[in-house]
C-alpha cells in the first residue's frame, strides 16, 4: 500500500508558499504561476494556514473585497487538515473526500511541512495501483489458462 511520502517521492519536491502578510493578488499570482489551485501560508518554518481557489472566490470576491489590499491572513483557512508521511493513500483520500477539501499538507515528526498531497495527486496513485494490480491478475489468469491448455 502506497503511503503519502511514497507519493511525495514521485512528485516534484518543491512547496509553494506565502506569509501571512502577503497581499491576496500575490499569493493568486503564485498559483497561477505555478498552476496550483492552493499555497501554503508559512509564518516562518510553521504553517499558518492554507489558502485555496476557494477561499478566494467565497471570501474576497463574493465579499466584495479587493485582492491587492486583503492579507491572507484575513481570509486563510487556519486549521489546516493534514497528514504524516506514512499514513495510506487511501486514508489521504477518504480524509480529503470527508473533509471537502482538495490539498493535504505532509508533516513529518516535528510538525514540519515535507509536501502537499493534492486530490489529483491521489487518485492519480490509486488509479496506478489499480492498474497495476489488473495487469498482475491478466498476467495470472493468462498464466493459469496457458498451463491448463497444456494439459489438454
């Protein structure tokens, strides 16, 4: 069963992030550099929060707000859902799926942040361990009938 670092590992390392005190336009401007749909809000080494598409289009534009002057601060999600390295794709995906949500920060032992499981990023790896396992039974089953028509 694939875990959570697994994914890490086959994906680009890099974390993308802002501060608190980054303009909203700023942190927008990133993830369409980037094309993320989330960044990281670090203070630091320690995670703030998270700011997604989301949190943008509900808390800045619906508000009425303006993206150059609102911090991320003001419209982050501050409790953010995360997950250690070693816990199972699956569970990342059924937390992601029971949550709403589509990121999910890595954090090692010392609360340190290793990486960002996106949504896509795990059903991307359940589709691969998917195939694979198919392939395995194709692989037996052709097997298996290939010694039985010898015997024939």
């Amino acid at each position: 069963m694939k875990t959570a670092n697994d994914l890490l590992r086959s994906k680009e390392p890099e974390i993308w992030a802002v501060t608190p005190d980054s303009t909203v336009f700023d942190a927008l401007k990133l993830m369409a550099e980037k094309n993320i749909g989330a960044v990281l809000v670090m203070d630091g080494t320690t995670l703030a929060g998270i700011l997604s598409e989301r949190d943008y289009a509900r808390k800045v534009i619906l508000a009425g707000k303006n993206s150059r002057e609102t911090r991320v601060s003001e419209i982050m999600t501050p409790r953010v859902v995360c997950v250690r390295p070693g816990q199972s794709i699956d569970e990342c995906m059924a937390l992601m799926t029971g949550k709403h949500i589509r990121h999910l920060p890595v954090l090692d032992q010392d609360d340190r942040v290793t990486g960002v499981i996106s949504l896509g990023d795990a059903v991307k790896a359940i589709i691969e361990q998917q195939q694979f396992i198919i392939a395995q039974l194709e692989h037996y089953i052709a097997g298996t009938d290939a010694l039985a028509n010898r015997g024939s």
